[in-house]
C-alpha cells in the first residue's frame, strides 16, 4: 500500500516510511491511496471473527505485502489481546468498553499495534528512534506502556502541566527506563505544537531519527478501524444490522478511524462527534466556516483540543464528495455541566459508572435517538477510559462504585519523574540536543 500527503496528492511512500516518517516535511498528514471495500464475505462472516481475526483482516487488506501476512498475524495477536465489548444497556443502546488494555484507555489499540509495526521494521545496527508525543491524557500512558522496554527505541511524552488526571500522569511519568515525560507549563494544544515543529526542524531531523506516536502517525489510525468492525460484528449476532455510533471526539482520530472503517464498506448510519467546549469541528459542521481557537479546560480532559489535527483526514477522506461528510456527522458539544449530569443519570439509569467523555458520548448518542427514532437502529456509544482515571470528576454513590484496578494501585508506589519546561521552541528544542 502506497501513502499520500494531505497537502500532496503526488507523494507515494510506502508503509514503514510513512510509519517512521510520522508527517510529511509539507506538514500534511499521510493518507492511503487506495481505500480498498473489504469483500462481502468478510461481512456476511463477521459475527463469526474474533477481535483479533477481524484485525488481521482489515489490516492486510489495508496493508497489503508491506507486511507479510505471518507477520502480520503475529504483531496483532500479540498487540490486540484484551477484549472490546459491546455491552447492552437497554434495547437498543450499547456502550463499547475499549478500557480493557495496560493503560486503561482505547490509545491502547493504536499504541501497541504502533510499537509492534515500528519493532518489526527496525533493523540491527540502525539508529535509534526517538518517538515524541503529545498527550492530553490517555495517549501518553498508552504510549509509555506499548513502548517500554522496546530494544532501540526512546520515548518523550509531553503534557499539560496540571491539565491531566493524577492517575493519568502517575502513567505518564513512572516508568523510566526508555521513556520519558516534559511537563509543559501550557495546553495541549501547545504540547502538540512542539512536536509538530519538531518534525520540520532541520537540525533536530539531522541530529535524531524522530517519529510521532500521535494520531498523526497513520499506524494509530489503522488499528483504531478495528474495534469499529468488532463493535458491528457483536451486534450481528445479536439480530442488529443498522448501527449509529456516538464517538467522543477531541483530536478526532477516533472518529476517523470510524470513517475509514465506514470508507471501507462497514454499514454504519451516522457518527455522532461529541465534544466538550472545544468546540472547532461541531461549530464548522453547523456554519462551513473551520476556525481553530485556544483549547479550554474541561473535566472531559483528553478532548481539550482546540484544533484537531485529524479533521484534515477526515476532510480528505471526502474531497470528492463533501456534502456526505455533513450528511454521515453531527457534532454536538456539551459543558462540564452536561457532563456531570450525564455521569450520574447514567449511574441512575443503569448502575453503571462512566468516565466524563464517555458520558458526552451517552448523552450526544440519546439526544440524537430522539430526534430519529427507529426501532432497527441502535446505537453504540464509545467507552474510552475506564472511570478510575477521574476521580476527582465522581461524588456521592457514583465515587463509591468505581472500581479500582491492582494496576493503578500499584502506581502510587512509584515515583514521578518529569523535566518542565515551557511552551517555547527554542527550550523543547534544546532539551532534545543536551539529552541526545
């Protein structure tokens, strides 16, 4: 499979570079050339795969011979093995908990699939590679986890200061050895900035062999299609072939991932984007007019992003057809307001605990059902984290019933270790030459 540049439909590179490379030196974002329609066999036996089978699937027929199909086989057994259930709520209502992996998050699908990809094509004797990432959240914890341990390879995540969770930046900030954490004194928004410059930065290109472990890197989209298919193929066998999903959405790689998976022959009905008061892609669904603007706090925290990189692939994946983008998503945005009352209606309704961005999701999801009512349609809406990530967003009844896995306890013991630093270039930059 051939990649091209968002802002160079001429590029071709193929898989590894478009992996190691992470973005274009014209700062587009690598897109497949072809989008190939799996075969109607792969759909009328869908709710006969497993999670890892339907991965295997879809990442070879996405790939091709980039990677062998044994070797493909092996980095998605070994990458996919935690389970995403779709778990019934009321008739014809489901929340997909893709909370199950090492860190707790969905980043975990992309995370670990990415670092499998990047070990395989390293070769001996290479140099190393140093992987930056910026993170509002979830992202880091995932990546730190998938990467640990990975022979010839360096990890720098940068944050938020004091725009995570404790929980989250404990993940973040713990484990040493070929990982490790810059605190920036700004917003995501500024975090991503820096690494997106960095990757244009000639003497930092020269000097080090850098990739992005973000949703700019296309070896995290891929894998994210696959809990979209799985999602589907649960719900097949439960009689229900019409599905609408509600997907919370900050740098909107997930619900990209769904729209590639829809590009891709999966019968969805509609997407519903939820955000939080960052607002840039709801607001450019209703107006025309995309304007990014500063990213804002929120309890929904790994979606304060106030100019989503990824809806330039979502953009591309249309630019043929674009009125069915506005036809195929609706965006809707909620406050820390909405979000709190979600959590606990939810808690009230079904005895369940979601995590602040899933209960966007809820909500977005049920305001859309009652404006289309349809019996035959059911909707899934997108656990991303599991609720013990937040506890300073939890009260009363629902703080009480949130589990707490030996993971996370474990990781109180553990000591942080973080460099700060501020939003200027010029000092990221310079931390990276003095710590080569």
């Amino acid at each position: 499979m051939k990649f091209y540049s968002t802002n160079n439909p001429e590029l071709r590179v193929g898989f590894k570079e478009a992996v190691f490379n992470s973005m274009p030196q014209d700062k587009g974002l690598y897109m497949p050339v072809e989008i190939p329609r799996l075969p109607d066999g792969f759909f009328t036996n869908l709710d006969r795969y497993t999670l890892p089978e339907i991965a295997f699937h879809v990442a070879q027929n996405l790939l091709g011979e980039d990677i062998p199909g044994d070797d493909l086989k092996t980095i998605v057994q070994d990458a996919i093995n935690f389970y995403a259930p779709a778990v019934r709520l009321e008739d014809n209502v489901f929340v997909l908990e893709l909370f199950h992996g090492p860190s707790l998050a969905f980043k975990d699908f992309g995370a670990r699939f990415m670092s499998r990809v990047m070990s395989y094509f390293l070769q001996d004797g290479e140099k190393q590679l140093d992987v930056l990432v910026a993170t509002s959240g979830d992202t880091g914890g995932a990546v730190a986890l998938g990467f640990l341990g990975v022979p010839n390879t360096r990890v720098t995540i940068l944050y938020p200061k004091g725009k995570v969770s404790h929980i989250q930046e404990l993940q973040l900030t713990t484990n040493g050895q070929n990982i490790r954490a810059l605190e920036i004194d700004g917003t995501f928004d500024d975090c991503q900035a820096l690494v997106k410059q960095a990757f244009t930065d000639a003497e930092l290109n020269e000097r080090f062999r850098l990739t992005s472990a973000n949703s700019i890197n296309i070896a995290r989209l891929i894998p994210q299609t696959f809990y979209y298919f799985s999602a589907y193929a649960q719900l097949l066998k439960r009689g229900i072939s019409k599905v609408v999903f509600a997907v919370p959405s900050g740098n909107f790689g997930n619900i990209g991932a769904g729209l590639l998976a829809w590009k891709m022959g999966l019968p969805v009905e509609h997407f519903v984007a939820a955000t939080n008061a960052n607002d840039t892609v709801p607001a450019f669904l209703r107006t025309g007019v995309y304007e990014p603007k500063p990213s804002v706090a929120t309890l929904s925290n790994a979606m304060d992003v106030g100019n989503p990189s990824n809806w330039v692939r979502i953009q591309d994946l249309f630019k043929e057809s674009p009125s069915t983008l506005n036809e195929l998503i609706k965006g809707s945005t909620y406050t820390d307001e909405d979000t709190t009352e979600s959590i606990n209606d939810i808690f009230k309704q079904y005895n369940y605990v979601a995590c602040p961005h899933t209960a966007i999701a809820w909500k977005a999801l049920k305001e859309y059902q009652q404006e289309h009512i349809d019996a035959d349609t059911a909707g899934i809406f997108l656990s991303t984290a599991h609720p013990c990530k937040f506890p300073d967003v939890f009260d009363g009844d629902v703080a009480k019933a949130v589990t707490i896995p030996a993971e996370v306890e474990a990781l109180e013991t553990r000591k942080k270790q973080a460099v700060n630093l501020g939003t200027d270039f010029a000092g990221f930059k310079g931390y990276l030459l003095q710590n080569s």
